[in-house]
C-alpha cells in the first residue's frame, strides 16, 4: 500500500464528522477540523427578549379542537360596553383607529371618519356610517378562538375576549371578510408591510388569554417574525374577565 492510501486515524474522524454533519463522506489529505462547518453557527438566533417571536416559542401546540357549539352569542352580545364609559366597543374603535372622526350627537357614535392606511390593504377607506366600507376584525377571530380554548372559558372571559382592544382592528370589509376565522397558517394581510405587526398582535392575544396554536400555525408565525424579529409583544388592552351587563 502507497502511504498515499494510506488513512490517518486523525483523517478518519474527520471522515466521520462530515458524514454526521452533511450525510455524505468526503475525505482529503487536506481537510481540518477548522474548515469544518460549525452547527452552532447555522442555528438561528434566540429571539430577543419581550418579542413576539420569543413568545411564539411558548405558546402550548396541539391540534384544533372541533367547532361544536360555536356561535358568536357564546361571546356575549356584540360590541357590549366593557369598559363602562358609556360607548359600545365598535364605536371605541373606530373613534380610536380612524381620523377626521365625526361623532353623534350622543358622544359615542362615529358617522365618519378616514381610515389611512388600512392595515390590510394599504389604500385609504373612507367611512361613512350606513355606508361603511369598514369592519372591525378581531385579531384571533372568535371561532378559532373557540376551537383553541375559548369554549371552556366562563362567559365572562368570552366577553372580556371579544371586546379586548388588543384584539380589535379597523379593516378593510371585504377583505376581512375573505379572512374568516382563519389563522396565521391559513391567512395573512394582503399588505405585507404590516404582517408582522399582524401576527405579533396575535401572539400577544393568544399569550394573554392563554389560547393554544396548532402546530401549522406556530410554524407560519415563526416564519413571518423571523423577518422582524425585534417586534415587540404587545401588551394592554382589558382585563380578561368582563361582568354581565
């Protein structure tokens, strides 16, 4: 045998670390342990602290639970007004997330305003009331919630959960209503300037309320917040329990 053919048990190693590492054995009279690829490297990065993407890490994943007994009066009546300030939480929204808003005579209820951008869609929405081009969406809709643990909830915490500002956003109307009750697996706003802020605000819901994510679904947040991850978890909102009116 040539000491050309000739294997050294320090080459063997070698040999069998590239194997572990891409699957497939390469080996030179050159290769070193310094030219190796380092796994630690090719790992992605911790989440940084109080971000979406940290928290997305600690939501409990299991399977979607089946819609029996879901109906939107399981969550009180619509737009009650949890907050006691005299206004139901639709007009608290508007009034909140529109310009150049006009309100009624009552002090509450909003029959115009400018909605610039739509988080959706990006375009400018004028809101004419009985006109409206303008729903306000729930973040974490309210039959996925329910398929995710709301249906153990008291009535309270349905309540609590269905007017929560944190969950609440000003939309586009048809395109809210393409979404449905789907989930950050299934869709995600037209407007990609704002899915980040889109499924961190989901996160922070989610984590507040202590909703469970499927599996599909953690992967597609983690996906969207790996390309922003310094987006914050969101906080605020309601308390999570609201009293029958």
């Amino acid at each position: 045998m040539k000491p050309s053919d000739t294997v050294s048990p320090r080459n063997r190693l070698l040999a069998l670390v590239t194997v572990a590492l891409t699957g497939s054995l390469v080996l030179t009279g050159c290769d070193s342990l310094d030219e190796l690829p380092d796994p630690a490297r090719s790992e992605a990065a911790p989440a940084p602290g109080g971000s979406a993407l940290q928290a997305v890490e600690g939501l409990t994943v299991k399977g979607r639970a089946p819609k029996t007994g879901y109906d939107r009066s399981e969550f009180g009546s619509a737009w009650a007004d949890t907050d006691h300030n005299g206004c139901g939480t639709r007009d608290d929204i508007l009034a909140d997330q529109l310009d150049d808003v006009s309100r009624d005579s009552d002090g509450c209820t909003v029959l115009s305003g400018v909605l610039d951008p739509d988080p959706y869609t990006g375009t400018r929405i004028q809101f004419q009331r009985g006109r409206s081009k303008v729903d306000i969406d729930h973040l974490v809709a309210l039959s996925d919630a329910w398929q995710k643990g709301a249906q153990k909830w008291s009535d309270g915490k349905r309540r609590a959960f269905a007017n929560d500002p944190l969950n609440l956003v000003a939309a586009d109307s048809s395109t809210n209503r393409r979404k449905g009750d789907g989930d950050t697996a299934t869709w995600l706003p037209p407007n990609k300037d704002y899915r980040c802020a889109y499924v961190a605000g989901q996160v922070s819901v989610k984590k507040k309320y202590g909703l469970w994510v499927t599996q599909a679904e953690q992967d597609a947040m983690t996906d969207v917040l790996r390309t922003c991850p310094q987006e914050k978890l969101l906080a605020g909102g309601n308390p999570t329990d609201a009293p029958a009116r």
